[in-house]
C-alpha cells in the first residue's frame, strides 16, 4: 500500500501548476469509504475526489491515472473559467 505523501507526489509531479503537498494539495485516508481522499484547492475553488485504492496503485505503477486525471482536470478548467 502507498502512503499518503507518495500519492500527493504523484499528483504534483503530474500536475506542477496545482501547488504543494500539504498546502493547496492534500491527500489523506478515509476510513469511512475505505479510500484515499484527495483535497485540492486553488483560491476560491474547491475539490474532493474519493481515489479507491487500485486506482491509486495503478497510477502510482505508472499504468493509467484515469480516475484522478479526469478529477484533477475538471478543476484545473474550472479554476480558468472554462467551467462545465
């Protein structure tokens, strides 16, 4: 099982305009849903995103970031105003 840092890292390493771990990018486990909970916030906007634990690991193998990448996207446009 990853950490929570190695999650975090991943993101920021695919994203580097997002921000840094702990301060605009949080990752953190949710026992309640049993996944990881990705925090990402960027001025105003906001965004949560449940990662289940095969799509971390697939991300962090280096298979495929669907799941994230599609999350992380969204709010990435939404922040530059091209809001869906």
């Amino acid at each position: 099982m990853y950490t929570s840092s190695q999650i975090c890292e991943k993101i920021s390493s695919m994203y580097p305009d997002i921000g840094a771990c702990g301060a605009e990018l949080e990752v953190s486990f949710d026992g309640e849903n049993k996944s990881w909970l990705v925090h990402l916030k960027k001025g105003e906007h906001e965004l949560e995103h449940h990662l289940e634990f095969v799509d971390a690991e697939d991300c962090l193998d280096g298979k495929q970031c669907v799941a994230l990448g599609l999350e992380v996207s969204q709010l990435l446009n939404n922040i530059k105003g091209k809001q869906f």
